[in-house]
C-alpha cells in the first residue's frame, strides 16, 4: 500500500510540459492596469467561484464535465475573463487538495487539470488562492495542517510562525506552479486570502516576513520553470485595514506583490444594502482611500465583495432584480472609482451563484472597454474636477488629462431628464465622447472640443438613470 501511495504521488507531481507561446498577464508598462505579453490591454471581468458550488461541483470526479463546459462557454459569452478560486475549499471535508500534509489528492489534482484545460480553452483566466481561509479556521480539526490530522500546526494562529507550516505552505505552491503555472490560464496569485496578523499570533512584522518568503520563494520557482513570474497579491478585508491599518503596508506597499486587492465590505451599505445605490457609494468611498494607499503605478481591484451579513447572519437571499441593481452599479463604481475591472462579486445568494441577469451586466461592462486606452491611463478620482448640473443621484468619475471614466447612477425621477456634465482639467483639444446606457449596453459617441482652460461639457442622455461616459483626447484643437 505504502508503495503504490508513492507511486500515485510521484505521478500527480509530474511538471506539465511548458507552453512557450503561452501569453500571460503582466502589469501595463506605464499605467495601473493589466495587459498581455503580445501587448493587448486585459482587465479582470468576473467574480468568485468555488469548486463546491454547483457551476463548477460537477468536475469533481468528472460527474458531468461537459455541464461546467456549458458553463464557461457562456461566461465567455458573457465577457468574463477571470474567476477567482481557492485551491481548496474547506466547507466540506474531501475537497482539500492536500489529503493529507503534503500529500496532494489525485481526484483534487485532475479537478484542477480540468478546470485548467477549461480556462485555455475558453481564455478565462483565474486568480488562485491557496486557502479558503473561512472555512479553514472554522473547522481547523479537519484540516490537513492541524495537529489532529496529523499535520504540523496547533493552530490558524500560528500558521505564518510555525516553520514546518510555512514551508508546507510554501511546498503547496511550489506544486501548484509545477503543475499549472506553465498555463496562461492562470492570471495570478492571492498569496493569502485576506491577510492578516492573526494567522502570526498578532505579529503584523511576522505575517509581513511570511508573505516575503512566500512571495519569494514561488517567484524563483516560476522563474527556474517557466522563465518569468505570474503575477502576486495579496487580499484584504476592508474592516481589518480600517482597524489595523499597518496591514497595508502589506497589501498596498510590499516590494514583491505586482498589484493591490481590497475585500470591499463595510456595515449597512454593502453587508446590507438598502438601496442599490448605497454599495456603489461606498466603492466609490472605500476605492478612494485604498487608491490614497496605494503607488501609482500599482493596479488596484476589489477581488471580493456582495451582501454578506444579509446573506450569513439574516440568511436572506436579496431579491433578484434587487441585487441585479446593487450588481451592476457596484461593478460600475469600482471601474469608474480607478479600479482594473469590475470588481468581483462572492455570489451570497441560493443556489451560490450569480443570477443571468448579474452575467448580462458583466457582458455591458465588458463592451465598454475597449473604449479606454487603458495602456495610457494613469487614472486618480476626478473628486472637485467633476460637476453634473441639476443631477439627482451619485456622481463619480476617474482620470488623468487626456482620458475619463465618468458614472451618473440617477433616481428613477431622472429619466427623461439630461444633464450638463463638466470635467476640468483636460488637456485643450477634441474628445471623442461615447455615452453608455449601463442597463442596455446601447451607445452614442459624439466629439467634443474643450474649452480653452481644459473644461470638457458634455450633455448626458436621458434615457436611462444608469449612464457611462468614455472621453479620450482625440486631436489638437481646432
């Protein structure tokens, strides 16, 4: 028996064979987004997903394959890009990719083959998290680290401290990349999700030291494997940077990482929203002071959020149309706040996935982008350069001088009412400006020459509550 477990783990470890054509992402050269290494911008529309959930359950001992197939393809259809997952999930027990402490699952093992294989041929690519740690300090005697399992640590306190644990941690991703990396299905590494000094018995040098090791150590492995790096980050729930704000020195600040994430949650407004525009306020809110945090040159995005207190402590399911409203306007702010993308949604609801309506709002978002030259934009919130005359909602805005993100999220009152929309600041010339209704996806671009001082007005539509403005600098003046 022992003989033929060695010869099963010899076989799961076998390095896949490297894909040199492979294009992975990379941060932009010169602006705060993502781009492929042929050199065409990319920006992260999508959400959560979890390999328990029932869109993506189905591949677990290949039950039903072509059903998560089905799945992707209409994601691809959808305009998603990128899921985020978590190597493991540890709601329920025979999910861990490691059975035991350094011993990885085969059945685990040709999942994660074939949500791989999944992701290249449909060009979506996933943000991998080695933990789901939720579940695993809640049910920490199950897990194959802790001592009753046979494992090296006593505790989830004592994960980034115990060196046995580390270096475990460090073996689990070091065998991640030997095994997947080669792929550009993957897009990057949540070296943890949502960091913090807990898991170093409250030690915030000690949780910083354990992300430079990590960090360090699976960048070599990638480099000596693959020749370069997939991409690093590390996340953080908004209440633990609120209330321990050395944390970001960690998440915005490390030298290792390549870009920033936050967990935008926050009490009433996104835990439990009462209007659909009181999430998309508080992205707007909450994206301004990580961007305040955050180098200029680092991309920023919100990898997790939704309605988790109405959901886990209420068990409430929002109303569909509802939270298709919080949805959409939430993925909007995060764009239009100076976030890579939309932001991602942790679903929150029954069954644990997003509803078509969520997908139809993604694939919106994702006909709006190519109209930004996202290589060039070294966007900062618009703030007092923004003004919407005799507006009756949220106004919120990003840019630099010769390109801008503009939202006007209005009251059902405001259809059949336009607006005056001034943006100073610009760089003097003609603008190219593209009017998006955010519900519908229909648009109309019209040029625009500034003033002589750089103030841009342009009349928003009135046919909708939801609008999006793309301007970009389109020639000299006149």
């Amino acid at each position: 028996m022992k003989h033929a477990a060695a010869l099963e783990q010899t076989a799961i470890r076998k390095v896949a064979a490297p894909h040199p054509a492979a294009n992975w992402v990379r941060c932009a050269d010169g602006a705060p987004y993502f781009q492929t290494e042929s050199g065409a911008a990319w920006a992260p529309v999508g959400h959560n997903e979890a390999i328990t959930w029932p869109n993506i359950e189905p591949l677990y001992a290949r039950r039903d394959p072509q059903a998560v197939d089905r799945h992707f393809a209409m994601l691809k259809a959808s305009g998603v890009t990128c899921l985020r997952l978590m190597l493991d999930y540890s709601q329920v027990r025979h999910r861990h990719l490691e059975s035991r402490c350094g011993r990885f699952s085969p059945q685990m093992v040709r999942l994660w083959d074939d949500l791989i294989a999944l992701g290249e041929r449909h060009d979506i690519r996933f943000l991998l998290t080695p933990f789901d740690t939720f579940f695993m300090a809640r049910r920490w005697k199950t897990h194959p680290y802790s001592h009753a399992m046979g494992g090296p640590c006593k505790s989830p306190r004592h994960m980034f401290t115990c060196a046995a644990t580390r270096a475990a941690i460090i073996e689990r991703m070091r065998f991640a990349t030997r095994r997947w990396g080669h792929s550009q299905a993957v897009f990057g590494w949540d070296l943890w999700n949502e960091i913090d000094s807990f898991y170093a018995g409250g030690d915030m040098a000690a949780a910083h030291a354990f992300v430079s090791d990590l960090s360090d150590a699976l960048r070599a492995e990638e480099i000596a494997l693959h020749g370069r790096a997939h991409l690093q980050t590390v996340s953080v729930y908004y209440p633990v940077l609120v209330e321990r704000p050395a944390v970001g020195d960690i998440v915005f600040r490390h030298p290792g990482l390549d870009f920033a994430s936050v967990h935008l949650y926050e009490k009433g407004t996104i835990d439990q929203p009462r209007s659909s525009l009181a999430p998309a306020e508080a992205t707007k809110r909450l994206m301004a002071a990580a961007l305040a945090q955050c180098p200029a040159e680092r991309p920023l995005l919100d990898t997790e959020h939704g309605p988790i207190h109405a959901f886990k402590d209420r068990h409430i399911t929002l109303p569909d149309d509802f939270d298709t409203d919080c949805f959409r306007r939430t993925q909007w702010a995060h764009l239009a706040s100076g976030g890579a993308g939309g932001g991602m949604r942790w679903p929150y609801r029954h069954p644990h996935v997003l509803i078509p309506a969520m997908h139809e709002a993604q694939a919106v978002l994702a006909r709006f982008l190519p109209l930004i030259d996202w290589q060039r934009f070294r966007r900062q919130p618009l703030a007092d350069r923004l003004n919407a005359r005799s507006f009756d909602g949220l106004v919120l805005g990003c840019g630099d001088d010769a390109q801008a993100i503009v939202c006007l999220m209005g009251s059902r009152a405001q259809c059949g009412h336009g607006c005056a929309v001034d943006i100073a600041g610009l760089l003097p010339g003609i603008y190219t400006v593209t009017q998006m209704n955010m519900v519908t996806g229909e648009q109309e671009t019209s040029q625009l020459q500034t003033t002589t001082d750089g103030t841009l007005t342009v009349l928003a539509g009135s046919g909708a509550p939801d609008i999006a403005l793309a301007v970009v600098r389109s020639g000299d003046p006149d």
